[in-house]
C-alpha cells in the first residue's frame, strides 16, 4: 500500500535544483563519489508537507513512508531532534553527468527532511529486478505478513536456494547434492503433510538433508536417550517439541527436502559412545547437509525460528517513477530500498551477538555450513560460499571474505591442500607443493586458525569437556588440508607461533575450572579469550626458532578420535631456562632501587639487579609468585627510534634483539617438569648471555 503522495513519484515537472553543501547542511549516509562534490544538482518532488503528516502516512500503511520514518528516526537518531519535526519532506533525483549528458534514472533516491538550519537525507537505492523476483516482492508487500515464518518468505528461501544450486560454481563443487546421509535423521514427511515425524536410522543411504543449529538454552529440551530411542523410531509427536523443532520440520517440509538432522535428537545424547563418534562427525554433518537452518534470535527451543515484526520497513518498497526525458510508464517495476542496514546476524562477535551466535559449538556450525538460511528477529537471510541474500537485499549480493578468512574457507570445503616439511634451524617457513596452496597461503591459514580461536574463547560452553569437540569438525578440516598433527588445539609445524599466546580476560580461569581441559601451554586450558601475538612478530625482522627445540610433542585424547576432549599433553623441550622475579605486592620492598623507567616494567632478575622485560601472567593465582622461569620461543631482531637530535631529527637505536618466552613454574624440579603461568617479554635477548640449554618438559 501507497500514500496518495508516493503513488506516482514525478519528476517531470522540476525545475533542476543547485545545491551548495557548506555551512551546516549534512549528508547523512555513507560517502559516495556522487556526493563528493561541493555542489549538486537535483530534481525534487514536494512530499509530505510536515513529519506529522509522513507519521500519518506511515501508520495507515504506506510502504514508502514507513520506510522513510524509519530510516530517518530508529536508524539515525532523529526520533528526538526537533529541529527535523519542523520540516517537510523532499524526495530528490540527484543528477549525474556523464559527457555533459544527464544519466537517468540514477541509482538512488534521496528523502529529505528539510530543517530552518540544515537538510537531513536518507538515501534509498533504485532498484529493477528480474521478472520472477519482482513478482514475488511485489506479492510479499502487498501481503505484509509479519511473521518472518511467512509464506512469502519460504518463496524467498527457495529461490536463493535455486539460484545457488543452479548458478553458482562454487558452492556446486564444495557442497555435494547427494552426500551419505548422517547415521540417523529426522523424517519430516513430504510437503503437504502436518504430522508427526520420526527418528529414522540411514544406514549408509545418501541424499540431501537439512541441518538444524539452535540454543539449547535452560529450557528442558527433547532429547533421544536409551530409554527413549524405540519411541523415536516410531513416532515424535510434533507438539512434543520445542517451538524451533517445529520451525525447522515446517521449514524444511516447504523446501520440499525430506530429512533433517537435530543434534539433541540425532544423538544417543546418554551413550558415551553414540555420543563420541557422532560428535566426530559433526563438522561433515553440517558440511555436506544442503544448507543450515539458523535460529539466530532464539535464546532457547522455545522462541522459535520466527519472529514478528514490520516487514514493510526493509522488503523493497514496489514504486512508479516518472523521469524527464523517459517514456512514462518504464520504470513500473522499479523498487525503492533503504540504503544502509543492520542485522543482528552480522554481529557474529562483540557484546551484541544475537544469543545464537554466543554458543561455543555453533562457531563451527556456521563456518562448515556451505548454505545456511538464517532467522533473526529482523529478517530472514541467506549466506552460502558465493552470495549473501536477505529480505532487505533479496537479489543478493557477492560474499566478501578477507584473505586469511578464503584461504580458511578453501582448506574448509577440500578446495585448497598443503604439504608441509619441518621447520630447520631459524626457518619458520614451510615447503608448499607447487600445485597447492602457497607458503603464505599456509601461513594465513594458521594465522585465521588462531583468530579463530580468539573468537570462540569469547563463546559459551554448557560443558567444559566440550572445548575440543566443539570445533573439532573445523580442526579435522584443516588437518586434511594440511596433514599437519593437532596437538591440544595448536598445530606441530606452527607451534612455536601457536604457543605464544596471552590471557586477557581470563585472570580467575583456572581457579574456575572443575574439569581437566588441555595442558598449560594450550590456549584451551583456560576459560576465556586469548590473544595470539603471530602477526605482530612476523611483522618485522628475522625470527629463529632453534632456541626452543621441541624434539616431542604429544597430546592423548579419551576417545579415538585425535580432536576430541584431551586428557593429557606434554612437551619435551631442549632450551634456554632462566629465573626471573615478577614485580608484585609480596615483593614489593625488592623493586624499590630501580629507576623511574625501569619501574614501568614488570619482570627483573634481582640478583643482576636489572629490569628485563614484561610479565603477562595467565590468571590471578601466577600474579602473587615470587619467581619464573624464562625459556625463550622465538626471538626477533628488530630497530627502535631513539629521541631527537640537535636538528630535531630521529635516531635510530641499533637493531636489539627481543626475546618471546613462555613463564614457567616448576612442578617437579628433579625431573625437570614445569607448567605454563603466562608469556614474557624479554626485551634484549643479550639478558640470557652464554646461559647454557637445559631439557625439560611443560604439562
């Protein structure tokens, strides 16, 4: 539904328009190379003569007026400003001149809210879709049903489906149409059938599927037990579940796919050894399955997939535009769409994650899904390997993916393979098979490895045994990528970068843990977020290696599988060992000698009676020893500006040496056992001077 005033936006009749942008006019949207300029031309259409009369418009209905309110209000702000209450409304057709020729239609749109003291602008793309598409959006706003489980919707989701599976290359050669079903699924029954379903075993068939990823939350959720299993089999009654069970069965029966995995379901979720080798298979579950089903805004089973909410304010808004100099009528089928957009499902890290993107196991879920359909208390949208679609954007638009996160993404689907040899003397690097992924290929997929890891430490884990399994489909991915050996959540051939991490927001961690997660020199022994520091040291001068000499490094894990939960690790070191004194209050006395920028520092060797560096303790308990021992992991010589000289030029210090090391505590002196308790900064190397190698291990 239209205003009278948005019925047939006519441009004909404008003089053009010069506009001069100084003084306090603002241009309130992103940049654009049509909008750089001092000065503009435009044609303009008088709107609503007031805010009062668009609020009008917008609450009777109008498409277009709602959009425009919301845009200007809820998105940017304005709702309070008074000065914006005061104008009327302008909708505008900024000319672009190309060879002294204007260019219509343009690309965009402008409402304007003009103010006594400045003019406020949203920008709304035009846009002309395809036959089929727009006949769909045009039905989906006259129907403005509210519920993003709509009909209309459902239609939407089938036609990203259809445009991937026929149109894009490589989602078609990541993610198979026929995979081996997962060991068990879901039997959601043809489209057209509202009954039950039923838990049915695959036994080796193939064929597409849909998987589920949800928040169990608090709720009591339907789960398959021993006890239960025969029920299963035989019938699960639809109100017996949750409300996102029965989202997703609805969901999956109108795509016209047959089956569904549901890990609470799929799972003997009380048979230790159902639950071990199905939660192996998790990451080629939601790899090969025909895409995802993502509650996004559903904080546990009984939310839902569907959310209500106005749909008019991001569908395409179907509109006639009438330019000078285009025959009337040829621009029928055009849409007008707001500029700019947010949704909670881009939130993937921060405080404002939607509660399903918070959940440990679904950091995996989304990154091995070659497809998912995704449902926010916004819109529903679409992600696969190619494009990303959303109500607001339903024609789609190219996925951007950063280098690190495409090499990931490669080495993910099977597309891209390493091969590797050891690391000799000073070398970090690697030799790559010509034919396969490069060295720096190599090195910016262990690099998104440990970004990775740096978002799923900010994620919640119900159990804490969980923290391997959980992103153990992702490990398995990039050990088959790479043949490298796992060890603990780090990797053998990257494992003097791997092993230099720190622990911000995890100072109480251990005291926390009630439940063996890794050894001390893995970042998943503690609860929480941790830094890897591989990129700023790679970022200048040379590195070596050959003074942490791992000649052994092990990790043994409960079951079978080699990325499931770890219950012991050790590694055997040939290297540089050296007690140093953290500053800290039980010593305080002790520090008191030393100089007002020495003081700054954290880490002395009281005996030499000099500063040596920084001490970054792992938790709150490592902050009150006395005494560490420094072994160094890797070194790097790097150049300092020294102060101004007397023609205020900058000095250039010598090249220094610093030293990266892991804090060591000893756990058993005589045989030579030490655990982690945080990462040091030593900061001239020349501080361990002829110090002769030692052989010790780390637990």
């Amino acid at each position: 539904m239209l205003c009278s005033l948005c019925q047939s936006i006519d441009f004909r009749s404008s003089p053009i328009h010069q506009e001069a942008r100084i003084g306090f006019v603002t241009w309130d949207t992103v940049d654009r190379e049509d909008a750089i300029n001092e000065s503009a031309e435009y044609y303009a259409y008088d709107h609503h003569p007031s805010i009062e009369a668009l609020q009008a418009a917008a609450n009777a209905g109008c498409h277009l007026c709602i959009q425009i309110r919301s845009e200007l209000f809820h998105l940017r702000g304005h709702e309070s400003d008074e000065e914006v209450h005061k104008g009327p409304i302008e909708i505008r057709c900024y000319l672009k001149v190309d060879s002294g020729i204007y260019v219509l239609p343009p690309k965009e749109i402008v409402a304007v809210a003009k103010t006594p003291i400045r003019d406020v602008k949203v920008v709304f793309d035009l846009k002309h879709f395809d036959s089929s598409l727009a006949t769909l959006l045009r039905e989906k706003a006259s129907n403005a049903h509210p519920s993003t489980g709509s009909e209309d919707n459902i239609k939407l989701a089938v036609s990203w489906l259809n445009r991937c599976l026929t149109t894009h290359e490589q989602c078609m050669i990541s993610a198979p149409p026929y995979p081996q079903l997962p060991t068990r699924v879901l039997d959601v029954l043809p489209k057209g059938n509202s009954g039950d379903v039923c838990l049915c075993s695959t036994e080796g068939h193939y064929g597409p599927y849909v998987t589920l990823s949800h928040v169990w939350g608090k709720a009591q959720t339907i789960t398959t037990t021993l006890s239960t299993f025969e029920d299963r089999i035989t019938a699960i009654p639809m109100e017996s579940m949750p409300q996102t069970f029965q989202d997703a069965v609805r969901i999956t029966r109108e795509m016209s796919i047959r089956y569904l995995w549901v890990d609470s379901l799929c799972i003997i979720q009380d048979c230790p050894e159902d639950w071990a080798k199905e939660s192996s298979m998790m990451g080629f579950y939601y790899t090969n399955s025909l895409f995802t089903i993502a509650a996004v805004s559903a904080s546990d089973g009984d939310r839902g997939c569907f959310m209500t909410r106005n749909p008019l304010k991001l569908t395409p808004c179907p509109i006639n535009i009438n330019f000078p100099g285009v025959a009337q009528g040829k621009y029928e089928c055009s849409f007008l769409r707001p500029d700019l957009g947010w949704d909670p499902v881009d939130e993937t890290t921060g405080f404002q994650r939607p509660p399903l993107w918070q959940r440990a196991w679904v950091v995996q879920e989304r990154l091995l899904s070659a497809r998912m359909l995704r449902f926010s208390d916004m819109q529903i949208s679409w992600t696969c390997n190619t494009e990303e679609a959303s109500e607001r954007v339903p024609e789609g638009m190219p996925k951007y993916i950063n280098k690190g996160g495409e090499t990931l993404r490669q080495a993910l689907f099977g597309l891209r393979k390493f091969v590797l040899t050891d690391i000799v003397g000073d070398k970090l690097s690697s030799k790559v098979h010509p034919a396969s992924g490069t060295e720096a290929e190599l090195m910016e997929l262990y690099n998104a490895w440990y970004d990775l890891v740096t978002l799923y430490g900010k994620c919640s884990l119900t159990k804490e045994a969980d923290i391997f399994p959980a992103i153990s489909g992702i490990a398995t991915a990039i050990a088959n990528a790479t043949g490298d050996t796992y060890l603990a959540g780090l990797w053998q051939h990257d494992l003097h970068r791997g092993l230099l991490w720190t622990a911000p927001d995890s100072t109480k961690a251990r005291l926390q843990l009630r439940h063996y997660r890794a050894p001390s020199w893995s970042w998943a022994s503690l609860r929480g977020t941790c830094n890897f520091h591989v990129r700023q040291i790679l970022q200048t001068g040379r590195v070596r290696t050959d003074l942490f000499r791992i000649s052994q490094a092990t990790s043994q894990t409960l079951e079978v599988n080699p990325f499931g939960e770890v219950i012991s690790g050790e590694l055997r070191i040939t290297g540089l060992l050296m007690r140093a004194h953290p500053k800290g209050f039980e010593n305080e006395e002790a520090f008191r000698k030393f100089s007002h920028d020495e003081d700054r520092q954290t880490l002395f060797d009281l005996e030499r009676g000099n500063a040596i560096g920084f001490y970054y303790p792992d938790n709150d308990n490592m902050r009150y020893l006395t005494e560490i021992w420094c072994s160094p992991v890797m070194t790097e010589e790097k150049s300092y500006h020294g102060d101004h000289n007397n023609q205020g030029e900058i000095q250039q210090r010598p090249r220094r040496l610093d030293a990266h090391c892991l804090a060591l505590y000893p756990v058993s002196k005589t045989d030579g056992i030490y655990m982690r308790v945080g990462m040091v900064w030593v900061t001239d190397f020349g501080w361990f001077g002829d110090h002769p190698m030692s052989e010790f291990s780390i637990i």
